[in-house]
C-alpha cells in the first residue's frame, strides 16, 4: 500500500519573515498567511502586531490609545460593516477580510 501525505493535509504551513499587510490582502479578497509580523491600521495609522490574535485590548495598548478600557474597538472587514471587539476578545488576523481598526473613545460620563 502507498499513501503519500500531502502537505495540505499535513497541517505545514510556510511562515513569512515579511511584515503581512493586512489591509492589502483584504483588497486582494485573500486570506494572509502565516507570518511573525502583521501590519494594522488603527485610526489610519500603521502598527506591527507579532501575533495573529492579538485582544482589543493588546490593539488599543499598541495603538497608545490608554487607558484602554477608555475606549471602543472595531474592526472593518472587506465588504462588512464595523464590528466590535471586546477587551479581552482575540481577533484572528489571519481571517479573510480583517482591512483596519477604528478606535473610538467612549463617553465618559461624570456623576
């Protein structure tokens, strides 16, 4: 009997040593691939995150945006409209589709 394993089915996935850009893969309609180092766009600007699910919390902390919990987390996704993401939920950003983050700060209400 021969069985040859193919490397689909063998779970190997080749890391990139680039930066991924996410944004750009999302116009592509393409999933990223596996990388030490993923490009965001918070509010417009750019920041490397070096994992693929990174919390809102991680975002928002690398973004300078602090305290964190003094601020709304959303994410854009190709052809979707914003979602929000939780402090301490995971986005995967392998996931088709993730383009930018938008980072609002929250009322603040005193009383």
């Amino acid at each position: 009997m021969h069985i040859e394993a193919k490397e689909e089915d063998a779970g190997v996935e080749e890391v990139l040593d680039e930066i991924v850009d996410l944004e750009e893969y999302a116009k592509l309609g393409k999933r990223p691939p596996l990388s030490k180092e993923y490009r965001i766009r918070v509010n417009g600007e750019a920041f490397v995150v070096h994992e693929p699910t990174p919390t809102g919390r991680a975002i928002l902390t690398l973004a300078g945006l602090l305290p964190a919990d003094h601020y709304t987390l959303r994410v854009k996704l190709a052809g979707e409209k914003p979602q929000k993401v939780g402090l301490d939920e995971k986005v995967d950003l392998r996931r088709p589709g993730v383009e930018k983050f938008k980072a609002l700060p929250r009322d603040q209400t005193e009383g």
